[in-house]
C-alpha cells in the first residue's frame, strides 16, 4: 500500500525536523532546495548529509532516518510529490529548534495519512 500527494514549500521555509515508520519518495516538481538526512546508526543523527534538489529529482528517505526538507530558493516554491509506503504513518518529531544532527527528545503524535498539506 502507498499514499501520495502533493507538497508545497514556501520560499525559505522547512518542513519540522522529523521521521517516521515509513520509506518515503520525493519527486521534485518545481524548484529547488536541501534535503538534510540524518542516519539511524548513531545515537544521535550525526552531521545530516546535505543533498540539493532541484526540479526533476527524485530522492528516498528510508524508514526512522531523521530528515528535513528545506526551500533553500528565497523567491520560489518548491513543490514535491510524495510516495510514502506502509499507511497510516506514525511521525515523530522534534520540538526543539536544533539541525537534524542535534536532535533532542523525538515526541510522538498521532499516526496520520497525510500530512504537510
């Protein structure tokens, strides 16, 4: 089972810092931008790697890997389609304002179907 949908980013602005129990797939549409992804294999993050993104990319994120997605374009929207697998999807995130290597205590919500609309 999967989910998509469509997500738009304003210019300059990030999605939370968070992950969930789920593989994700982004296609970019429109725009450019960062994605930093932090790995499950240390006790925290680590120093997120940096990918850029830009129209026409694709990129995964796998199950529990921390992760944000950044509009780094300070006049455009980014706009992605997202491929999640596995819904319902339960999300953690951070609520402290730290970079995806920093990531304090993950709090748990909800499991949702869709989110960042």
């Amino acid at each position: 089972t999967v989910e998509v949908w469509l997500q738009t980013i304003s210019a300059g602005q990030r999605t939370p810092i968070h992950r969930h129990s789920c593989e994700e797939v982004f296609v970019v549409l429109k725009g450019r931008g960062t994605l930093l992804l932090g790995s499950t294999s240390l006790p925290y993050p680590g120093t997120p790697q940096e990918i850029p993104v830009f129209q026409n990319s694709t990129f995964t994120v796998p199950i529990n890997y921390p992760h944000q997605v950044w509009n780094s374009d300070e006049h455009e929207d980014l706009q992605v389609l997202v491929i999640i697998s596995r819904p319902p999807v339960k999300i953690l995130f951070s609520t402290e304002k730290k970079t995806v290597s920093k990531v304090g205590k993950w709090h748990s919500v909800l499991f949702w179907t869709i989110f960042f609309l």
